[in-house]
C-alpha cells in the first residue's frame, strides 16, 4: 500500500536536498505500523520521536492504512 510522509527538521537531513519540506510516498507492506515505517526509513529508533498521521498526534504501534499521511518531527528542548 502506498502512504505519503513528511521529515522535518533533523530528521530531513537523511532526505537529498531537493526533497527537504515535501511530502514523499512509499511503498509499505498492508498492516504495518508506524515503527516499522520508521525502521523502513531508517530513523534511529533511540531518538524521541512526534508522530502524526492525516494530522492527529499518534504513537510508534498505530497501524497504517492506505494514503495515510505521516509527518515525523524530532523532539527538542529549550524555552
């Protein structure tokens, strides 16, 4: 099945430059879950991670489904 997904900061330096800010699609398997799109895309699995799909915040275990749409942000800290 196909879905689109977003990198943003940090995490879009693992994107060539002409795709930073664009939403791309992949090709996953039917069922996956958000954690095996993120090993898929290869995101180390050590840094925390906000996940959202078609725009609601959710978690590493939420399955997917067809033309989903994920945006992934590191966190960060500061004030």
């Amino acid at each position: 099945m196909r879905i689109e997904y977003a990198l943003f900061a940090s995490f879009s330096n693992q994107l060539p430059s002409e795709a930073k800010g664009k939403a791309r699609s992949i090709q996953i398997q039917e069922g996956s879950t958000v954690e095996a799109l993120l090993a898929q895309l290869q995101l180390p699995p050590d840094k925390p991670k906000m996940i959202f799909v078609n725009h609601h915040r959710t978690t590493a275990d939420a399955v997917l489904t067809e033309d989903d749409r994920v945006a992934i942000f590191p966190l960060v800290a500061g004030g």
